[in-house]
C-alpha cells in the first residue's frame, strides 16, 4: 500500500518535471467512481502519457482491463516502465501508434478520450464502433484550463483560440449528437460523459 502511494506520487512528480499533461486528482476521482459505480470491466484509452491514469483505473478493481495508446515513444516507454513497476501487464496493455492508425476489434464499456484536444470529434467518431451498446465515452480539458469559458478577443495566441474553437466545436458536437445523451461536468479541467441511447 505504502509502495504503490509511493509509486503514484514518483508518477506525478516525474510527469510535473517533464511536463506530461496527466490528469488532476478531482478528474481522476471522476472516472475511479465512475468505473465502480457503472461496473465497468474494459476500457479503452486514447492518449496515455506516462500510463497514470490507466493505471489508477486499473487499481480501481481487479476485473477492470485498460487498452491505451500512446504516439510519443518516450512517453510509451515510460508507461511500460510504470505498469511493469505496478505488476499490471496482464491488465493494462499499451499500444504504441497514432491512434488514428490503430485498428481495434474489441468493444469496450468505457471510451476514454484523453489525447489531442482538436482532435476529439475524429475520435470519437473513429472509435465508437468499438463501444458497447449503452456503453460511455469520457472526453477530459473541456474547459481547457478556463480558456473555453473566456471570450475570444481575451487569449492572445492565435494557435491557443484555434484550439479553443474546436473544443467548443467538440461541445457542440456532443450536445448535437442525438445517438447520445451527453452530461458536462464542471470537474478537473471539464469532463463529459456521453452515453450511448
Ligand atoms: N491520460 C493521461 C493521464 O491522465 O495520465 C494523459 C494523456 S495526455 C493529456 C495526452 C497524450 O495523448 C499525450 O501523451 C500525447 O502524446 C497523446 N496523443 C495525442 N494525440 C495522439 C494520437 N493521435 N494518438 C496517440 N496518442 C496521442
């Protein structure tokens, strides 16, 4: 117990020192409570850093199996190193590939979007058949650090309000979708949860 908290916290401060964007502990409470309330046994991840937040799912319940995939190598073999540290490479398998080149055959309870932020919709979109019926797909950085909510003429980068619009786009998108019924959570950096009609 002692170890695997140790464990977490070099986990953390490894992604803090390298800037890994990993998700923040109210998020991560979320989708643990999520994954026990809904009885959830597979998930599949896009976009897995360092393999944190995989890894506190899989801690979550001994049936939960996590599929993640990674494009950075260095990030990927980090992962490796941090699932093999955790002794959860019969539960966590971790595909290094853009996802976008990632065929799956298997269905998955739980779709966790976590990767590039203007990519969401193709995504979704390209994995949803890989979702069971009734199943849900979780999108993080909705808020994307409070900038969604801000008028555009106040962020200066242009390549930043690009960003945003296609998160906003990403919102629209979801609450548009009438082959899901989509909840927003004001949670970490925002969270949605769409779940299959
Ligand atoms: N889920 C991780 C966590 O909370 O521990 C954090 C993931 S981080 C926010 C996003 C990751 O997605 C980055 O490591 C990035 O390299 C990866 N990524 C972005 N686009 C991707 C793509 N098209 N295919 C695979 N990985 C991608």
């Amino acid at each position: 117990m002692v170890e695997k908290r140790n464990l977490i916290r070099q986990m953390k401060e490894y992604a803090e020192e390298h800037n890994v964007p990993i998700m923040l502990d109210d998020g991560i409470d979320f989708l643990t409570t999520f994954i026990l309330k809904k009885h959830v046994c597979h998930v599949l991840e896009i976009g897995t850093a360092i393999g944190y937040s995989a890894i506190m799912m899989a801690l979550v319940d001994p049936n939960v199996k996590i599929t993640s995939i990674e494009r950075d190598n260095e990030r990927y073999l980090e992962a490796i190193k941090n699932v093999k540290a955790f002794g959860l490479e019969d539960r966590i398998t971790l595909i290094y590939n853009d996802a976008f080149n990632v065929k799956l055959d298997g269905q998955f309870d739980l779709i966790f979007i976590d990767a590039a932020k203007a990519q969401n919709i193709k995504f979704f979109e390209m994995f949803e058949r890989n979702l069971v019926s009734s199943g849900s797909i979780i999108t993080d950085n909705l808020n994307f650090h409070g900038l969604v909510q801000k008028n555009e003429e106040e962020i200066k980068s242009r390549n930043v309000r690009a960003l945003v619009r296609k998160i906003k786009n990403y919102i629209d998108y979801l609450k548009n979708n009438s082959q899901y019924h989509t909840e927003f959570f004001d949670i970490g950096d925002g969270i949605s949860v769409s779940t299959k009609k």
